[in-house]
C-alpha cells in the first residue's frame, strides 16, 4: 500500500533498492547530489545528472533515478533528489504540483509525496534519502532554493564552470567556498537552508573587505537587564543568537561562539554550537530563576558593563589570535570614566569590541568610542538599532563586520595580532 508523505515528514525504506521518480507539473530536469555528514559532495562525481548519469549505488535513467542503497559509499549521508524546471523562465508554481515518488524495483510504490505550495521557485529538493543507522529512510523536503540550480549545487561543493570569456579576456577568478562547520548535518533542511543563506551574506562582507579565510575567535555578551525584559519575552534575544551564529561559522576555527550574560555581575554560558543553537537559547537566555545550576537574580537585574568586560579581557593576554567581540545592550554604560580607560587598555589586545544598541535608550559613552584618544589602535565600533528584526540580514551583517577587518589591519601592523 502507497504511503502519502507529507512536508517533513520520514519513513523507513525496507528495501536495499528503490526507483526515485516525478511525475506532473512543468517539465523537470531530475538530478542527485549524493553528500557527506558536513552537506558537501566529496567531488563532483558525487553530482548525477544527465551528463553524468552514474555515481556510486547511484544511475539517471531517463526521467528516474535507480538507487542501490547498499552499493552507496559510507560516507554518503543524505542523497537529495532535485528537479529544475526545463524551459527557461518557467516556475513550479504555474503548474499542477509534481509528485514525487519511491518505488520497489519491481515497480510497487512505496511512498508518495504531493509537493503542493510551491509558487516562484525554479529549482526543488524534492525527497531526500538518508541513512539512520544501518538503515535508510526517506524525508519529504520540497523546498525551493533561492538563487537557481548553479547556486544550490555549488552550495554543496559542486565546481560549475561559468561561460568562458572570449579570447584574450581575464583568466577565471576562483570563488571562495563559503564554510561548513561540524553539526550543519544534523539540522533540518529548512535551517540548513537558512543558516547557508546567512552564511553567504557574511562571506560576502569579507570577501568585500579582503578578509575571507580570517580565522577569529568570536564572543557573544548579552545584556540580561530588566530593561531587556520585552526582548526577552518577545524572542528577539534568541533570534539574535541565531543570526550571530552564521558569523561564528565563517570566522570561528570550530563554528562556536563563547557567550556571556551580564548585568551587575555575569556568567560565562556554555559555547553555543550550530547544531544546538536553538536548544541553547532556550536552556539559556532567561532574567530569572534558577537553571541549569545559574542563579539568574544573583546575576543582577541593573548594568555594569565592567566586570564582563574585565572577563574578556583576561581572556586576551596570553594570545596573539584575533578575536571579535559582538556585545549587545539595551544602554546604561553609566561609568564613563571607567568604560574608557578599559577600552584604552584593550586596545593593546588582539580583539575589536562590535557594540549593538538595541533599542532607542541612551547608549552614553558608546556613542563617542570613534573619538576616544590614547588608544593603540581604533578597537571598537557602535551602532544602534531601533527594531532588529526589521533590518535584514544582509545590512546587519554589514553593520557587524564593517568595521573588523579594517581594525584586523591596524592591529597586525601594530603587532597586536599574529599575521
């Protein structure tokens, strides 16, 4: 009996070779990107599509994909069936939705999966088959890609070679990978998707500021104020651990962001991971209580920036390799004095503080960091918000990482950095 699939949902296959097919809608080109753990083919003969109909356990017939899924290397974590639309132009969301299907050999349908919703997009990941274990099992994805077929495959490591220039013009340029870190596997296609978008607004800051390939430490300091309280209730706090993530995977050796909390005094949380950043904002961004072993009342509920930034610091001395620092605040910043000579003293250290005012409060000395004297190098930056989640990615990104890479050239010809 056919079992009907719906968006996100899995299903065990209990046979060791399937038929992958779609069928209606507009015309569709089938292909298959067969991908590690990390989301990435291993070469490009890991791309099956008709000019190149075979790779391992693998083979385009026609309009049908013949899967053996014990003849598929090890590595393989995830096969993903994609359909293009054929004609140029033409979308999905002008047709009768297509419906993806997985059949025995013998032609017996397994599973079958209406991919209805869809509207402007061009290109689909219609099914994904993945291993848990010693078995596989199939996953209703049918989700379009921003940016086209040449994006998504290049997306997972695929080389596209782009129309050659005429004779005698510029030799290619290579264009830089933008980098998957340990744990991407383990989301779902939606925030995979979503975190790789991300991932490309952030790699197109640096590769604008000639920094792609900078290798920082980064450092998350979140307010916990009762000022916050609305941002915390709302959610905003926990979408801003979620956007910071992606700058963490571009610049951070393992992906990870350090975090702390502060108001009068602060604690230093667990590094938040790619796989399991959703589960640490709820774990832990809270302003009161008792969880998870944290006293949030002993933390406080008025600001002193001094101690967390003293924390920071200290961690600083004993390296040479940069570090960013993402520190957000609603305001206060009441010890000017203090604030200052602190930054002065930081900016003989290998980090750049990126301030972010969120909110309309008054944000004090932050807002004069660009005339402070006596400073080494230029080593902070600030600029308010009054409504994050209104800005998108790409400005905020901008705004974040605008000022790094030109403090990360101060700081090596100081010899604050390693170069």
């Amino acid at each position: 009996m056919t079992a009907g699939l719906m968006k996100g949902q899995n299903a065990g296959l209990g046979v060791g070779e399937v038929v992958l097919s779609v069928r209606g809608g507009v015309g569709a080109d089938l292909s298959a990107l067969l991908v590690t753990e990390a989301g990435k083919v291993r070469s490009d003969a890991d791309f099956v599509f008709f000019n190149q109909p075979h790779a391992p356990g693998v083979r385009l017939d026609g309009a049908e994909l013949a899967i053996s899924l014990g003849a598929v290397p090890g590595e393989i974590a995830q096969i993903r069936a994609v359909i293009t639309a054929a004609a140029q132009g033409d979308t999905f969301g002008g047709h009768a939705a297509p419906v993806a299907s997985v059949a025995d050999r013998a032609g017996n349908v397994l599973h079958e999966y209406v991919i209805d919703g869809l509207d402007q997009e061009s290109v689909v990941i219609a099914l994904e088959l993945y291993r848990r274990g010693e078995q596989w099992k199939v996953r209703a994805v049918g989700q379009g890609y921003a940016g086209g077929f040449a994006d998504l495959v290049t997306d997972h490591g695929v080389s596209v070679d782009d129309e050659p220039e005429p004779v005698g013009g510029p030799e290619p340029v290579a264009v830089p990978q933008v980098r998957t870190v340990p744990g991407e596997a383990a989301l779902s296609f939606e925030k995979r998707q979503k975190l790789d978008l991300r991932k490309r607004e952030v790699a197109k800051i640096l590769i604008d500021k000639s920094a792609f390939g900078v290798r920082a430490r980064v450092v998350l300091v979140i307010d916990k104020t009762g000022s916050m309280h609305k941002l915390f209730r709302g959610g905003t706090v926990h979408r801003v651990v979620e956007r910071m993530i992606p700058v963490a995977t571009q610049l951070d050796d393992d992906g990870s962001l350090e975090a702390y909390l502060y108001a009068l005094q602060f604690v230093k949380l667990p590094d938040i991971t790619v796989a399991h950043g959703e589960q640490w904002a709820q774990t832990f961004l809270h302003l009161a209580g008792t969880h998870e072993g944290i006293d949030y009342d002993r933390i406080g509920g008025r600001n002193d920036e001094l101690p967390v930034m003293r924390a920071v610091i200290d961690t600083l001395s004993t390296t040479a390799e940069p570090t960013l620092v993402l520190f957000f605040t609603d305001g206060g910043f009441a010890k000017k004095r203090e604030i200052a000579a602190l930054m002065r003293e930081a900016s003989a250290l290998p980090a750049f503080w990126q301030f972010i005012g969120l909110g309309t409060s008054s944000f004090g000395v932050l807002r004069t960091l660009d005339e402070l004297d006596g400073r080494v190098v230029d080593n902070a930056g600030f600029f308010a918000l009054d409504d994050i989640d209104r800005i998108d990615d790409a400005e905020l990104y901008r705004r974040l990482l605008g000022e790094f890479p030109d403090w990360l050239r101060a700081a090596r010809a100081a010899g604050i950095v390693r170069a």
